[in-house]
C-alpha cells in the first residue's frame, strides 16, 4: 500500500509539471525546450555572467560518459544539435533532432542535463570565450549592438538588468568552477522548469521526459524580482568614445508601462510598425533617414527588446521580459573625420551627422504622438502586421518558443490572440496609445562613437545648436526644394537634453 501511495503522489507530480504540447504527428522531427524561471537576474552579486557561464558550460561540455567532442561527432550523422539561450529572466535549451534518430539522442540530451562533467578543461574554454566577449567583442565586433547593451546598462543602472547576460569582466573573472557548479544545483532545478515539445513524438516519450528531468534539483528556487527601468530626467546621453569607431551608432530608451500582456500593446504594435518595423523599408525612419537621405543602412523603433538585432530578420522568441521600454535605433552614421576626408566642402565641420539623425528620428516620434496616424496610414498598416506577425511563427522552434513565452506573459497564444486584437482595433485606439505611451521628452541616449567626434558632438547636443546637414554639393543638388526645407527644420528642432557624458570604451561593463 504504501509503494502504492508513492507512485500516485509520483505521479500526480509528474503531471503537475509545466508543459508546453505542440503535438505535430506528420512533423520528421522533434524539438524540445527546457526553460528554465532563472536568467542573468539570478546571478549572485560579484558574479554577474554566472548563469550564462553555468548554462554554457552544459552545452559546450561533456556529461559523465562522453566528452564533448565525442558528443560532438555523434550527433552528426544525425544532423541532430542543442544550444542554449540566456536572457534576463529566462534560460532556454533547446535540443532538436529527426524523429528516426530520437531515441539514440535522448540520452545524451538527458545526460547533459541531468549529469553534466563541469571538467576543467571544459570550464577553461567557456569561460575563456565570455571573458573575451566582455573585454573585447562586444567594443570591438559591432558598434550598434555596443549602443544597445550600453543603453540597458545606462536605463537599468543599479537593478538586476543592468549588466549583460554574459556579465562584467571583474565579476567573470571571479566565476569559479565550484562556483557553476553550485548554481546549477540552485537555479537549475526540476521547480522552475517549463518543458515545451513540438513534433512527432508519443506520450510514452513525453512521461519519460517528465519522468527524468523531475531529477533536476528539488531545490527551492525563487527568482529575484525583475529590476525596473529607470525614469531619465529629460534627455540623458552617454557617448561611448572609442578608437577607430565605424561611425556614430544611436539607441535610445524610454521606459514602457506595458509588455505583451496588456490589451493596449496591440495598438503599439500598429503604430511601432508605421514608424519603424525591423528590416521593413516602409517605416517612417528609414524612409526619413536611410531611403531620402541615405544616411546609413536602416533606422528602426522597439517596442520591447529585439534580441539579435543585426543579424536577425524577425523578433526572435526566447527573451520575454517584464521590464520594457521604448526605444530607437540609428544604425551608424557618418563622423565628421569621415565627410571631410571624402568631400572637400566638408573641410570645416566639426560635428557628423549623428545629432541631425537623432533629432529627426525625434521628430518623427512627436508628430505621431501630436498628430496621429491617418486612417489610411492605420488601415495599411494594420493590414499588413496582420499578415506579418504570422511569419514569427514559420518553423516548429518558433511555434514552441512563441507558445513559450505567452505563458511568461499570462497567455495561452499571444501569436492568435494579437492577431485577433489587431483586427479589431480603430485608428482612434492606436493614437490614444502612442499619446498614453510614447514620450520623447525624457528618454535616454547612448552613442558609440570615434574618439574624434566625442567632444565636438558633446557639445553639440549640450549646448542644442544647429546640426545641418552635411551633404556633397553634388548631393545636395539633386533634393528637391522640401527634402532641404524639412532639413532645416530638423537641424533646429529642440532635444531636452540635460545631461551628456563621455566614457571612454575601456570604462565600460565593469
């Protein structure tokens, strides 16, 4: 009787587990997410970067039986893989395989998880690779995602959110392997687990998996509270000055009082869409910047945080968040060491074109926050991010992950949901959101730039002089009379600044 009373209670645990299904009976493949309530905020103080380093060494380390390149070379044939994802609040493995190859690798997917080797030698090559990812890559690789992880730490300074999830390079230089090992025994456990599948697999398999990683730790786990955007004090920049900077890279913040799981961010995501979708060369900002001006490659607006930016076509899921904000992106501009050395009536400016980008960019913002969108710019755009939003979701890894991430948010299927809130939305619900949201009054700026045009563009944005535009004469020439009249009106148009500081590149993320 009592082996009996054990094996329901057993059970009954089993089945209260979070699981996320997303059964797919014709699919050749399975793919499995293990997401686990933890993320960067969970690292200890003095030890940023540890869950990334805890989560990194699973996934680019041996299990008990088989070293890491052996894994390696097993699962090749199989063209089977796993990565890892950490983000503020959430770590994500997830594992992928073809269905006529899931039972071979499974157990190594158990293995990894379940009895992970944390060698030594393991541990020397991650940790290896995140201190020269905090020292070196993030200043050196791309000046944009440099502006971006340089807002965060500047909008969330001093809370949980502030330093990246790779950490700060004092505090990975303190990560110890006793260290990995006990944070994965305190956060990585079987109570702040969500499993998520998708593909071809039977219920058999889905009670094995329950079944084996109810073997994490049983330790109890709570997760810190997320840290709050900070509310900035008119408008507040950092210019990051660096040697050899490509140009001027912008990003801006503003904190937002909503995240997906409110009913008014259907409404943003019309109007962020008019005014910058990622990669969409219909946005106001491109159109203004990038497509008249051809100032640089393309300029966007964010209504929560786009991970992987440069390289990514669509949102990716993976990075839910509950402390948001608004923000735009300047891709580089050109620096005045640039136009003067390639136009010769160029020769006496001192500013580039980073703080005319920013003031148009602005611009933009406060005639939607002042005007609205038209109802025939609101219908067109609604019509489209109908039709868009589904392409977030092409691939079984991207159902499961954005399936995933509506329960973070409270949701059942943010993909169909919003869909459905779109499609009911008025042009009025959209205004009134970007006037109850939006601000540009009180934001945050940082800009990565040449250690050339740091003091000079200080100034500029300090003292809220005029920032013409600097074009060839050659250029200049062909715009017609209202492109040069709107030029004007931008080189004067008023930022509330307040506040602007220089930090030189090597002072940051420490």
């Amino acid at each position: 009787m009592k082996a009996l009373i054990l094996t329901i209670l057993f059970t009954a645990a089993l089945f209260a587990q979070n699981v996320v299904e997303l059964k797919q009976p014709k699919s050749n493949k399975v793919i499995i997410k293990l997401r686990f309530a933890n993320g960067s905020i969970s690292d200890p103080k003095g030890l940023e970067g540890l869950t990334t380093a805890t989560a990194n060494l699973i996934t680019n380390g041996g299990t008990k039986t088989m070293t890491y390149s052996e894994i390696q070379d097993k699962l090749y044939p199989w063209a089977a893989g796993y990565y890892v994802q950490v983000d503020k609040e959430v770590t994500t493995f997830t594992f992928m395989v073809h269905v006529d190859f899931l039972d071979q690798f499974y157990p190594i997917m158990k293995d990894l998880m379940l009895n992970p080797s944390f060698a030594e030698t393991d541990f020397q090559r991650v940790m290896k690779n995140q201190q020269n990812y905090v020292d070196q890559v993030i200043r050196a690789s791309s000046d944009e995602e440099y502006s971006k992880k340089s807002l965060e730490d500047l909008i969330f300074r001093g809370t949980n959110y502030q330093h990246m999830v790779q950490g700060k390079s004092e505090s990975v230089k303190a990560i110890t392997l006793e260290n990995i090992r006990q944070h994965y025994a305190n956060v990585f456990t079987k109570n702040n687990l969500t499993i998520g599948i998708v593909g071809n697999y039977s219920p058999a398999f889905l009670t094995q998996l329950k079944t084996d990683m109810a073997q994490l730790s049983a330790k109890k786990f709570t997760q810190p509270a997320a840290g709050k955007a900070n509310m900035p004090n008119g408008v507040q920049v950092e210019i990051i000055a660096k040697d050899n900077a490509f140009g001027s890279a912008v990003f801006t913040g503003t904190p937002l009082a909503i995240t997906r799981s409110s009913k008014d961010f259907a409404a943003l995501m019309v109007a962020n869409s008019y005014l910058g979708e990622h990669r969409k060369s219909y946005g106001k900002l491109y159109q203004k910047i990038r497509e008249t001006r051809s100032m640089n490659y393309g300029d966007y607006s964010y209504i929560e945080w786009y991970s992987n930016g440069g390289g990514a076509m669509l949102p990716p899921s993976g990075v839910p968040r509950s402390s948001n904000y608004f923000a735009l992106w300047i891709r580089p501009v050109q620096i005045a060491k640039q136009l003067k050395t390639q136009y010769k009536e160029l020769s006496d400016i001192n500013v580039g074109h980073a703080h005319f980008a920013l003031r148009m960019a602005v611009r933009e913002v406060d005639n939607i926050i002042t005007k609205g969108l038209s109802k025939d710019d609101f219908e067109a755009t609604r019509t489209f991010l109908r039709s868009y939003i589904k392409l977030y979701v092409q691939t079984p890894n991207d159902q499961l992950g954005y399936l995933l991430d509506s329960k973070f948010y409270g949701r059942k299927d943010f993909i169909s949901e919003v869909g459905k809130e779109i499609a009911k939305l008025t042009v009025k619900d959209v205004n009134a959101a970007v006037k109850k949201y939006w601000r540009t009054s009180d934001m945050f700026v940082t800009i990565v730039t040449d250690k050339s045009e740091a003091e000079e563009l200080a100034k500029s944005l300090k003292e809220n002089t005029l920032s013409p535009m600097s074009y060839s004469n050659a250029v200049k020439a062909g715009f017609p009379k209202e492109v040069l009249t709107e030029d004007d009106a931008v080189a004067a148009y008023h930022l509330n600044v307040k506040d602007v500081k220089i930090v030189d590149s090597k002072d940051t993320f420490k």
